[in-house]
C-alpha cells in the first residue's frame, strides 16, 4: 500500500514539476487561430479612413446643432417622445453628443451558460487577460457589462458612466441606483472596440422573477435593443425551452428583425445527426416569437478561444464564423451611413411634429374668439382633433405617410403639461441673420444630410432625397425680416 502511495506522489510532483513554457507549448496547440478576426474585420486597415469617419462625425454634430436641434428645443420635441408609446431610439433623451459620436453598438443576449462572455472574450483575445469576462457552466454573468474603447485598461462603475457627459449612457439614471450598481464598463486599448462598442448581458433565467433582479430588467434591455445595431441573440443545444423571461424579450425585439442574429453556440459538442436535429428543435421553438416573412439569419458554430472538439464538421464551423464576422464588420462598414440616415429619419420627425404643433396652433386661434373660454375650446380641439382635420390638414399639404404620424393621445398628454400659448407659430419662427427654422431643417433634411452621405461615398450617387417629394414639405413660412 506504502508503495502505491508513493507512485502516486511522484507522478504528483512530476506534473508541478513541469516547465511553465512546456505548459504553454501545450495551451498553444489547444488554442484556436485568430488571424482570420483581424484579416476579415480589416483592423490592419490603414488610419487615415478613421480620420475621414472623425471629420463626418463633426460636420454631422454642426448639421444636427444648427438645423435640427432649435426646432426640437422649440417646439419641445422630446417632451413628445416621452408621451408616445413606442419609445425606441431618439436623439435627446439623454446626451445628444454621446448618441452622433458613439461607435456601433453589438449587443448579446440569450439564456445563461450559453457562451455570450466566452465568445466577446474570443473576439477580442481576452483569454487569459486580467480583464476577460468571467465565465462557467453556472450562471456567472449578473451585470450588464460594456465593453469600449478606451487609452488604457480599466474598469468603470456604473454610476461614473451614467455621469459622464461624454458618453450616452447618462439616460441608465432614470433606472435606479439598484441598476447603476449592475451596470459595468470596461476600458481598453483594442482595435476592434475603436470601431465598435460590445455590450454582455445577464444571462435569462425563467425560474427568476423579475423583483428579484432589484430593477426593471425588461425595461433596462429595451433601452439597449433600441440603440443596437447588430443583436445576438445566443443558445446552446442544452437551452432551446422558450419560458416567459425569452417570450418577453422576443416581444421586446419586435420590429427589430433586420438587426437579429441568432447563435447556436457549441455545436461541436454534437454529432452531425445530432446537430441538424438540435437545429430543427431551435426553430420549432422560436417559430412562434418571430413573425416575420423572412426568419432570422442563423450562425451555428463554437465561438470561444479553444479547438473545436474533433470528429466534427470544423469547416462548417469555419466557414460560418467568418460569415458571422463579415456580418459584423458591414455593420462597421455602414456605421456612417446608418448613423446620418437615423438622424435624417429624427429630423424627418422633428418636422413632423413642429407642423402638427404648429396646426393645433393656428386652430385654436381661429376658434378663439372674444366670449370663448381658452381652456374649454383647446379642449374640444385636443380631445378630437380630426373635427378640425388637424391631422388630415398635415397629410394633405404634406407627402407624409400617415403611419409616420404620431398618435393623437400623445397630443393629449403633451399639451396637457405644454400649454398652446407657450408655443409660437411657424411663421413667426424666423430671424433675420438666422433665417427660419422650417427651412433649415427642410435643407438638411432635402440637401445637407444627403451630400454629407455621398461625400463618405463619393464612388455611389446620392440617393433621391434633394425633393419635396420625398420628404413631404409642405408651405414653407415666409421670412418677415428678409424681401422677397
């Protein structure tokens, strides 16, 4: 027995004995290649592009702070946005800055223990770095962590982010110091996060309710969906069940398909039978929470640092994460060009609402007469405003959709904390050095916006977008100050 005992120690001691470069030469021969990140991302691409994107990013600001901005201030726009039930992506809910200067935002969602840390610490090589997301076969991500650029290394509190004026995270406050207290971010010098920014997720755990997590979780991941531009939305072969936490969060990207990327990570755990069947059972599962004519783009693959497991189908796997990261990299590609069509699509809005608020104007002056009651008849113009064709008047004189206008009952909720009189009509928003609010956000909406796009695209013409036609403009105001 004494003898056995000893063996065991010496085989003990020789393997601490051995070499930390033997064990290295080992781990190099485990680890995955990555070389194809860098060539298919082009992050040796040369520094001079970066420039010209910083140089649009500055003309974009003067645009939005010359054009767009007075007539959002004017005519309290967002107290607007606030009242809608829609919510989604806009300007000005919190630093306007942060929102035209931020970087693309890739944001990864999915059941927990399914490899969303795994794959952000494979796609920027955080393996075995101080600062890689912790990751295990429990539940081990309870934040919600992003992932940035920064000069050096560091980690941020939630609460400094939410704080900072040069970032867009200061709308994070209206959720609560509980939620400020999950909310991390991560600094770090990597070429890839110059070009986008990575946001993880807690992973969903059906059995939890939602109290338990001390903020509105639900809430906290639409404000993320709204700002993504490309959403990965990860399983594994173990975690196809769809519970309520996952029915909700498909509800919450509704409308959203185009930015939808679904994951089947881990696929080299399975047979090839196995696999096609585990693929199946992930569309019957999610079928009924994405109705769309087109589903979902599907990546099956194993995103994380090491080999694939062998026996399995290795090219498959290749061949789908490259496609996987030429997704990506269009997305960075396009960052421009999606960041000047959002705000085109803001100021169209803008536009919108300043001719809606400028028609309840005009009204409830014309019914006004010198025995009227003010309140009583903005009432009866508020509570149906299709009696005095306030929204048809828009549409008439406009080239609008009607599926582009705001609903009638945010109206109600908008004027009743913004009385008409603190509002000026149109035709009197003019000034002689400055010119008229309606038409510097018709130019930028009809020339400046679109000549910026076809100057970061000069070998594309510029699209269709210079007539009233297409933007729906409508009597413009003329200029008191200025002869005609």
């Amino acid at each position: 027995m004494k003898g056995i005992v000893s063996i065991c120690c010496f085989f003990s001691l020789l393997v601490l004995a051995l070499a930390e470069e033997e064990v290295e030469d080992v781990l190099s021969h485990i680890l995955r290649d990555r070389s194809h990140i860098d060539e298919t991302l082009r992050l040796a691409s040369e520094e001079n592009a970066a420039e010209h994107y910083h140089a649009a990013i500055q003309k974009l600001r003067k645009i939005y702070h010359s054009a767009i901005k007075p007539m959002e201030q004017a005519y309290k726009y967002n107290e607007l946005r606030a009242h809608e039930i829609s919510g989604g992506r806009t300007l000005g809910d919190g630093n306007t800055d942060g929102e035209i200067t931020s970087k693309p935002m890739v944001l990864f969602l999915g059941p927990w223990s399914v490899g969303k840390s795994s794959m952000i610490n494979y796609l920027l090589g955080l393996k075995d770095s101080p600062y890689q997301l912790y990751t295990g076969a429990e539940p081990t991500t309870s934040e919600f962590t992003v992932i940035m650029h920064g000069e050096k290394t560091r980690s941020i509190e939630g609460i400094v982010m939410a704080a900072d004026s040069s970032r867009s995270f200061s709308p994070l406050e209206k959720f609560g110091q509980s939620f400020l207290e999950k909310l991390i971010g991560i600094e770090m010098p990597h070429k890839l996060l110059e070009r986008v920014t990575f946001v993880d997720t807690p992973g969903i755990i059906e059995n939890r309710k939602q109290q338990e997590r001390g903020y509105p979780f639900n809430d906290v991941c639409q404000w993320f969906i709204d700002r993504a531009d490309l959403i990965f939305v990860t399983f594994d072969p173990t975690k196809l069940d769809v519970g309520l936490e996952l029915e909700m969060l498909f509800r919450q990207l509704k409308g959203r398909e185009s930015q939808i990327r679904i994951i089947l990570n881990k696929a080299d755990n399975l047979a090839t039978q196995d696999l096609m069947r585990v693929y199946g059972a992930l569309f019957w599962s999610l079928a009924p929470l994405i109705n769309v004519t087109e589903p979902p783009r599907v990546y099956v693959s194993s995103f994380w640092p090491f080999d694939y497991a062998p026996d399995t189908s290795r090219e498959l796997f290749k061949r789908e994460e490259i496609s996987l990261l030429e997704d990506l990299n269009q997305v960075i590609e396009n960052r421009m060009e999606n960041k000047i069509a959002f705000i085109r699509q803001h100021a169209i809005r803008v536009r919108i609402h300043a001719l809606l608020v400028d028609r309840y104007v005009q009204t409830f002056k014309d019914k006004m007469s010198y025995f009227s009651d003010p309140d009583l008849v903005f009432k009866e113009i508020v509570d149906d405003p299709d009696k005095f064709f306030i929204f048809k008047s828009i549409l008439a004189k406009t080239n609008v959709s009607k599926f582009d206008l705001p609903n009638r009952e945010a109206y109600q909720d908008f004027f009743g904390v913004n009385p008409i009189g603190s509002f000026k009509s149109l035709s009197t928003q003019c000034s002689y050095s400055g010119g008229c609010l309606l038409d510097k956000i018709e130019k930028a909406i009809t020339s400046e916006l679109p000549g910026l796009l076809s100057s970061i695209n000069p070998g594309k013409a510029p699209p269709g977008l210079s007539s009233c036609e297409a933007t729906g403009c409508g009597d413009k105001p003329k200029n008191r100050y200025r002869k005609n």
